[in-house]
C-alpha cells in the first residue's frame, strides 16, 4: 500500500471520527451526550499519555532512537497523532519550514523561490522571489501546493499570506478539526 493511501485512510478514519462525535450532539439524552463526550476525552488521554511514553523511551534510546524519531515525525500519520496530541518534537516555525522545502522544487521549477518572512499568531507571511509570482497561468496551483505543503506540516497554521499571490486561508480555522481532534 503507498503511502498517500494509508494517509488518505487515516484522513477517511479521521473524518468518520468527527461526524460520530458530531452526532453526539443531536442525542436527545444529555446525559449520554455527556457520558460519550467523556469516553472520547478518556480515550484520548489514554492514548496521548501512551505516546508520550513511548517518545520518553525513543528519547532513552539515543542516537537509535533518534532515527526512530526522525522517522515517525517523517511519517504523515505518526506526525499528524503527534501533533494531535502536542507531542510533536518540532515546533511550528520548524515545521513552516519544512513545508517550504517540500515546495522549493515546484517553484524553482517555475524560475522561483519562497522566503518566510514572518511567523505571528498562526499567520505565515511568505515572499515569492523570481518569476513565478507573475506566471498568472499558475498562481492559483502555487497557492494551492503551498497552502497544502504548510497546513500538512503545521495545521495549526490560520493564515498564509504571500506577497505577490491572493491572500491564503485554510479551510477551516478550527485547530482541532485539522489535526483530526474530536471536538468535544
């Protein structure tokens, strides 16, 4: 199974998670309401608690451990629990950029470059460099490979402005549903 499957399963898993959770909310019992809302949250803690361990024992096992890491913040799912749970090991300004990385490619491709200009309250600013942020043909697919490339690394991010290209706006400002987190 390629990698892009198992991330769109989890995505499915992820997405089946929060219409039941939202369902909850129609229970005409709100008792039950609360009682499911509680179960999810004690799962969650479960789990979180869980990882954290086993990061603590990655951690103890030095620079074997360090690969395991390395490997598990590599990977969309393992990232995407990590960030789930605010276990992730890079902080948001490393993870912008990262993404930017993933993108350099694409743009140099097209005469171009991306610089991050600044990271404050969840807005990046990005500032295009060469040709490509006058290509109209592509703009609209730069914006999209570079939103996607951010909110994939750090979907905590609220905005992307780029200077030269329409304002970017995430889909959806709510954190949680992001980074696939129940909202309770």
């Amino acid at each position: 199974m390629t990698q892009s499957l198992v991330v769109h399963g989890f995505q499915a898993q992820l997405e089946q998670l929060d219409a039941l959770i939202r369902e909850v909310e129609h229970f005409a019992d709100s008792a039950a309401q609360a009682h499911t809302r509680a179960l999810v949250q004690a799962l969650l803690e479960l789990h979180g608690t869980g990882l954290a361990n086993l990061l603590a024992h990655v951690a103890e096992a030095g620079e074997a451990g360090q690969r395991i890491l390395d490997a598990c913040v590599g990977d969309p799912v393992v990232s995407g629990l990590l960030l789930l749970h605010g276990l992730h090991p890079l902080d948001l300004e490393a993870r912008v950029r990262q993404a930017l990385e993933e993108v350099r490619p694409y743009l140099r491709s097209h005469g171009g470059n991306i610089e991050l200009l600044s990271l404050d309250e969840g807005v990046v600013r990005l500032r295009l460099h060469g040709s490509c942020h006058s290509c109209p043909s592509s703009a609209v697919t730069m914006e999209q490979t570079i939103k996607e490339a951010i909110l994939g690394k750090a979907p905590e991010v609220v905005a992307v402005e780029v200077e030269g290209l329409a304002h970017l706006t995430p889909p959806t400002t709510d954190h949680a549903a992001r980074v696939g987190l129940p909202v309770l």
